[in-house]
C-alpha cells in the first residue's frame, strides 16, 4: 500500500517549465524511480498536444522558455516604469531647474553623481580620468585617487557610454543616468523571478515573487529617492548571481552548461564587488553558507571549490581595477576561502567515519579555518599597514555589547537608525501583502528538512548526498534549494542585526514565498500528512493557491498602487538652492574687466517658507522677499538676485561695472556684485531689442494665452496662460510636505482641463463661477494619459470683475466654514457671505430660517444684505 501512494503522488507533473528535476523529498521505495520517469509531464502539455505539429517536437522547450523570460520582462519594466513615476512625481523632476534637480541627490547620492558630471565635463576622457586620479577636491589639503577609494567604476562607465553614443541631441546626462539605474531595477525583479522559476518549475512562482516585490517596495528598495547609492547599483548584480549559482547547483546540469553559468556567477560578483564598497562583507556571509553547505555534505567539492574561485578572482581583479586597494587584500572573505581550502585540501579523511566521529572532525576543521583566518587576517594587515576598515569591527563590537567605543566612525554609525535593529513595523506591513505567512511557512518546514537531511548526511560513511551516490534515501534535498534556504536564513539575520542591509534579504524573501506557494515539493509534504497527495490534488493546489493570491493582491493593492504613483508632490528647497547659486558666484573668480550693460526689468518676488493650519484655514506663516533684475549687454542676459524689496539695479539705467563677478554653473548667467565691486551709471547703451526682449524673458519666461482647441498644448512645452470659468473647485488641502495645494477645473473657450495651483496661488480665493485668468502653467500628461496643468513659481492668478446682481433669495440653509458664513437657497444656489460683510451669530439665523433677504453679489459672492419684509 505504501508503494501504491508514492507512485500515485510522485507521478504529477511539473508546470510551467521544460526544465525537470527529482522530486524535493523522497519517501518512496526504490520504484520510484520509474514512477517519476513516467510522471514528468508539465503543466503545458495540455498545449502541447495543439502546438507539437506545428511546432515540432524540438521547439517546445524553447518556446516555453522564451514566453516565460517575456513575462519576467514585462513585471521588471512594469517595476521599473513604477519607480520611475514616483521618483517623477515625488519631485516633479522634469520641470526643476538644473541646480534643483543636483540638490535633490541627497547625502553621498550628490557625491557620485558629481563624479558623472565631472567626466562629462572634462574635454577628454583622458582628461577625467586623470583628474579622478588626481583628485585634490573631495578632501581638503589631499590629492587622492578617486578611482581607489570609491567604487565609482559605474559612473565612468556611463560618462564614457554617454560620450560615444548619439543621444546627447535628445536625452539630458542626468536622464541617461537615472533611466540606467532604473533599467537595474528591471534585472533585479527578471533575476528574481527566474530564481523562483528554477526552484518551482512554475512561471507563477516567478510572476507572485515579482508582484510581491513591487507591492513590498518599502521594504524591498529605496532606489525612487535614494538613485545614486552604491547599493541600487550593486544589489541587481547580486540578485542575478544568486540566481546564476541556483542554475549552477542544479542536479544533473551538463558540463558546457556549468561551464556557462559559473562565466554567469563570474561576472554578475565582479560586477556586484565593482559597484558596491560593502561587497567584502556581503562575499563573507555567502562564503559562510558555502562553508556551511559544505560541511553538512550538500554540495559537491568540485561545486564548493568553483564557487570559492568565482569570489576571489573576482575580488582580485576588483583590486587591479581600484589600483591595489589594500583594503581588499585584507578583506576578512578573502583571509576564510584561503583559509577554508586549505584546510579541506590537506584534511582528507574529513567526511569519514560515523556520525560522532564526522561531527568531531567537523569542530575540530571550522576551529583550525577560523584560527587560520584571523591569523592570515592578522598578518595580512600588518604587512599592508592596512586601519581603513578598523572602525567597522569597532562598530560591530559595541553594537552587540562586547565593550564601548570612542571611534567616530564607529559613533556615527551607531547613532544612524539605518544601522540600527530591524524595526518590528517591517513584518506588520510584509504581513499585510501576504508575503510573510507563505515564507514562515517554507522556511520553517525547509528548515527543519535541511536539518533531517543534514543528520542522515553526516550518518553515512562519505556516501553523503553530495557524493553522487544514488542510493535510496528517505530525505531528500536538492543543492540549489538548500543554498537558497541558507541565504534566506544567512541574510534575513544580518537583516535583523541591521536594517540597511534588509534590501539584500526582503527581495530573496519573495523567491522562497513564492517558490513555496508554487513549488510541488513543499505541497507534497503537507499532502502526505493530510493522507490526500493525489495528481489531482496536487495540480489542484499548486495553480488555484497562487491564482487566488495574485487576484487578491490586484483587487487590494492594485488602486493603492495607481493612487500612489498618480500622486503629485513637488520638490522645493528653495534656500537650498539659494545656497548653492551664491556658492557657485562666490567661488568664481572676480571679473577684472568692464561689462556695460543695461537693466531691462526687476522683480520683487515674495515667498513664502512656511505655512500654518489654524483651524481650517491655511495661511503663510512665514515670507521672504527678494528682488530680481535682469541685465543685458547686449549678447548675454544677467540674473542678480538681492535680498530684499530694494532692487540692486535700477530699471532702465545702463551702468558699467569693475570686479564684479559671474557664474554659469547651473545653466543661467548670474551676476553678484559684493563689497569691493564698482557700479558706474552711464548714459543710455543701446541695446537690440531682441537682447533686451531676451532678459524679460530669462527674468519672467513667456506665458502666450491659449484658447484650449490647440492639438500641441500639452506637448509645445514652456508656459501657457488659460482664461475661463472655474466649474469645479475641491478646496485647499495640505500635502504630505506641507505645501497647500488646490485642484480645479477650468472652463475656456474650446475645453475644460483641470488645473492644480500650488504654494501662494492655492491660496487665493476662488469660487465657483469666477472668470479668471491663470498664468505660466506648467502642462503635464498624467500617467493615464490624461492632461493636467500645474502652477509655477511665475504663476498669477487675476480674477475678473463680473457685473453687479441683485437677487432675492430665500435661505434655508446656513453654514460657517474658515470664518465665512455660507447661504444655500432654496433654488439649490450657494451664496458666500465674507465675515466683512456679516459678523454675526449664525446660529441666530439658523434659529429664523427660512430668511427672505437681498443679496447684492458678483457670481454670488456677497457684498451686501437686507432682509425683505414679508
């Protein structure tokens, strides 16, 4: 009877994938063999019976395989076109000028893009390079070699493809390496899901590990506001090298295929190790499950040797290309493979014996690698004179309480919350995905299985798993399912000792839920608990779980989604800015020379910093003023930009000026004049008027009035002014960055578009029915497609004066919002009553509705009352 039920579960089929292999536990008898040849059909074969003529016999497998990496392809560009949007509309990126887009690489984010930009710069790439390794500007008084001590290989590699592809006609620098970096995204989510695909043999593992991670992506990755970290360069790479070393630990794989896959793991780490300063420390915690996987008999020497190779040819050349940075050499990963293939070449008789002996011998090889490693480790620093990562140990020692330190490196790691614990927040919202009870699940049973594989492993003579033997065993586990166990167990504890290292833990966190779900192994063990692991039943399961999950997750999530990436912010840091254009005017050198120019025109702008909620009501809370002159001589227009409501320049007086001095950093000619600087008036200088029409411009840009019928208005780019008639109005609310914001829709004379005034403009008061005319808009075509028209720092907003009315009305309703009385008639119009006009008790109106009086109103705006008699 036993051997009936082993054939009868052992004989579904796989699903999804031309890729077969033996079942992930093994409970049969020695039939089972045949009875898994006999069972391994996929799920396609239902298709293959319609496709097989047409197609032939050869070609099913290819098409199986192509279709599966289309649809990773389209959840990676569907991950990639998401985190595009949200970077997009978190700072409104394609309208802010140069230096804000600059400002808004955060921290260390500014530092390496400014080596792009640096490069792109240099009238050479000779040039640059030269200047990055003679760099005497990142530390003060020192001329270091940038190429050594930063790993920003990835920076010259894309100023240099920048230079000598033909797109500089169309595509901005800083857009070329924004869309890199969000093309990364899309190999990391293809990188997932074939890892899932591999483990499961199922394209729904591969499309569930790649939806949750985009519905994860707070715990899964930053890249939307954090671009240019090392670690969104690095982790994609990662993510593909374990899914390259999953392929390569696959039972019965063809040598010309390990061969190919190990050049696969070759250079997705040494593309890992080039982009990314922590890659020593990331091989460390691999190199430990490789030890370990070793150790228990999973993996074979051959495999266990190549993939000790793979990481430290690839830490070597990292080391050629970084100029012999010593860090690397006296890297800890380094000291422990050395040290590991040592010991295992020269203790032979290692996996011999019986259990007690093998675990003796066991202890005894990790004491002598581990002494062997801090030794090697040890020397290896002495010799370099290496102390670069010593504040690293200090921070991992006071961070577990083996003693304080006063290092402050190490301090300031401790006290950032990146480096902190795993906040317990995280499995509250990886719970709320249905992500974190299908992985506890798989990783709790997989464990426990390792460990039962693991026992009978070391129970036997050297005839472990790992030996090729084909011997019937009651436990079974394959190589690449047992490495991805260890990761996930490896990683997920470095996650919790500290939370920036999460991204290298939530994203394999998919892949085993997945792999879990989908997997036919994982299913077959709770099947032969519940005495029911049928071919029906297994089908059953594996397709209907993974479905029901992917349309719960579209029902819930999906409108979450679209609401978050339609939501529009707006990047504003105006001091900022401020700061970083009189830094790029006071670092200039002064102008030795006479400039004369004229001042076409001056404008005091005031705005505001900060505003105030009271009540219901938002107000400016605080202001600055400053004044703006536009200056021309005739060739090139001038900004300077003065403190105050007093202008620096007169309109209309042409001056000469001496050491003075001017900046071009950011794409517009400023001019500052300081202390020491001389301003002679002049007689008139006659200027073109095209030059001078060119300073009112670059002082306030055009804003042409359109009628709405235009086909270009979204696409013609600049500004553009509407006229019309507001017919809707949402009323002014808050955004999550304290900034007020209103949403309208606008009536004009061929349509109706919708418009949202931000910051000051939002402020002013609109009602319904107004005729207005709003300036310098800004158009944008939403993501569905749709048109919308945003408010600049340039905007106006003039409201027109309509005709006086007279109107009897009867009121039968009364309401007080923001401190003004509202009146709803009983022909279902609402009047506003400003508080100038009635400051009085509403409720002691309320207490004699309904009310007969005469409103005197523009558009029903209120300017005067009386109560007609009865």
């Amino acid at each position: 009877m036993r051997a009936c039920r082993s054939r009868k579960s052992n004989s579904d089929d796989n699903s999804g994938s031309a890729l077969h292999r033996p079942p992930l536990v093994n409970f049969g008898t020695k039939d089972n063999s045949r009875v898994y040849k006999s069972g391994q059909r996929g799920i396609e074969e239902c298709l293959k019976l319609s496709w097989i003529h047409i197609l032939g016999p050869n070609c099913w497998p290819a098409v199986v395989i192509a279709a599966g990496l289309l649809l990773a392809g389209v959840i990676g560009l569907f991950h990639a076109w998401c985190v595009y949007s949200i970077h997009e509309n978190l700072l409104w990126f394609s309208h802010l000028k140069e230096v804000e887009r600059e400002i808004s690489f955060r921290t260390e984010c500014g530092l390496y893009y400014s080596y792009y930009k640096q490069m792109l710069k240099a009238p050479t790439i000779q040039q640059g390079l030269y200047e990055l390794t003679h760099d005497n500007t990142t530390e003060s008084k020192r001329t270091i070699n940038i190429l050594q001590r930063m790993n920003i290989y990835q920076e010259v590699f894309l100023s240099i493809l920048y230079r000598i592809l033909p797109i500089q006609t169309y595509l901005e620098p800083i857009y070329f390496y924004i869309y890199t970096v969000f093309a990364l995204q899309t190999v990391y989510v293809i990188a997932l899901f074939i890892t899932s695909w591999l483990l499961s043999d199922s394209w729904l593992a591969g499309a569930l590990s790649g939806v949750w991670y985009i519905l994860n992506r707070v715990d899964t990755t930053r890249v939307e506001f954090t671009i240019s970290l090392r670690e969104n360069w690095s982790i994609p790479f990662f993510a593909l090298q374990v899914a390259a070393i999953t392929c390569y630990l696959r039972p019965k794989l063809k040598p010309i295929h390990q061969r190919v896959v190990l050049w696969l793991v070759f250079v997705s780490t040494f593309c890992f190790c080039l982009t990314w300063q922590f890659n020593q420390f990331v091989l460390l915690v691999q190199a430990l499950i490789i030890y370990t996987l070793d150790c228990l008999d999973f993996l074979t020497a051959e495999q266990v040797v190549s993939l000790y190779l793979m990481q430290v040819s690839s830490l070597l050349l990292v080391w050629l290309l970084q100029f012999c940075n010593s860090m690397i050499l006296g890297s800890l990963v380094l000291s422990f493979i050395v040290s590991a293939l040592f010991i295992k070449h020269f203790q032979t008789g290692l996996k011999m014996g019986g259990f007690v002996i093998r675990v003796g011998k066991l202890a005894l090889h990790t004491l002598l690698v581990l002494a062997l490693t801090f030794t090697i480790n040890y020397s290896a620093k002495k010799v370099l004179q290496l102390k670069s990562d010593e504040h690293i140990f200090k921070f991992i020692k006071a961070k577990f309480g083996f003693g304080a330190t006063r290092d402050f490196d190490a301090s300031l790691y401790l006290c950032e919350e990146a480096f902190g614990l795993l906040p317990l927040d995280t499995f509250e919202r990886l719970a709320g995905t249905v992500l974190l009870y299908p992985y506890l699940c798989t990783l709790s049973v997989l464990f426990i299985l390792l460990l039962l594989v693991a026992l009978s492993n070391l129970s036997l003579n050297g005839l472990g798993q790992a030996s090729g033997e084909k011997e019937d065993r009651t436990f079974k586990m394959r190589p690449d399912v047992a490495y991805n166990l260890m990761h996930t167990v490896f990683f997920g504890l470095l996650a919790f000792s500290t939370m920036r290292m999460k991204y290298l833990w939530t994203g394999h966190m998919c892949t085993i839920a997945a792999f879990g779900v989908c997997g036919k192994e994982v299913w077959a063990l709770y099947l032969r608990v519940l005495h029911c692991n049928t071919k029906t039943a297994m089908r059953l399961i594996r397709y209907s779980v993974p479905i029901v999950i992917l349309a719960f997750l579209y029902y819930k999530f999906w409108p979450r989604l679209m609401e978050e990436i339609s939501e529009l912010r707006e990047f504003y840091d105006p001091d900022t800015v401020e700061l970083m254009e009189w830094i790029s005017m006071e670092t200039s050198p002064p102008t030795t020379g006479l400039l004369k120019c004229l001042c076409v025109a001056t404008r005091i702008h005031r705005r505001a910093l900060s505003y105030s909620t009271i009540g219901m009501k938002i107000e400016i809370s605080k202001t600055k003023t400053e004044t703006i002159s536009a200056l021309t001589d005739g060739v090139i227009c001038y900004l300077n930009k003065k403190e105050g409501s007093t202008p620096e320049f007169e309109e209309g007086v042409s001056y000469i000026l001496q050491k003075h001095t001017l900046s071009n950093k950011f794409g517009q000619m400023y001019l500052f004049v300081g202390p020491g600087s001389l301003k002679f008036k002049t007689t008139p200088h006659n200027f073109s008027e095209a030059a001078q029409t060119s300073a009112k411009e670059a002082l306030c840009p055009p804003s042409p009035e359109m009628t709405g019928g235009e086909p270009d208005i979204f696409s013609r780019g600049g500004h553009i002014s509407l006229r019309g008639q507001i017919t809707e109005f949402h009323g002014v609310r808050m955004t999550r960055a304290r900034v007020p914001i209103v949403d309208l829709k606008i009536k004009c004379l061929e349509g109706t578009f919708s418009v949202s005034l931000w910051r000051e403009a939002a402020l002013t008061e609109l009602f319904v029915g107004d005729e207005v005319l709003i300036t310098h808009l800004r158009p944008c075509v939403q993501e569905t497609g749709t048109g919308k028209f945003h408010s600049s720092n340039y905007t106006t907003v003039e409201i027109a004066e309509g005709q006086m009315q007279e109107t009897v009305v009867e009121v039968i309703g009364v309401s007080n919002v923001n401190h003004t009385c509202h009146f709803l008639g009983s022909d279902s119009q609402v009047y506003v009553v400003p508080q100038i006009v009635f400051a009085g008790n509403p409720d002691d109106l309320i207490a004699r509705l309904p009310l007969h009086l005469s409103l005197k109103h523009v558009n029903r705006r209120v300017f005067q009352i009386s109560e007609v008699s009865e």
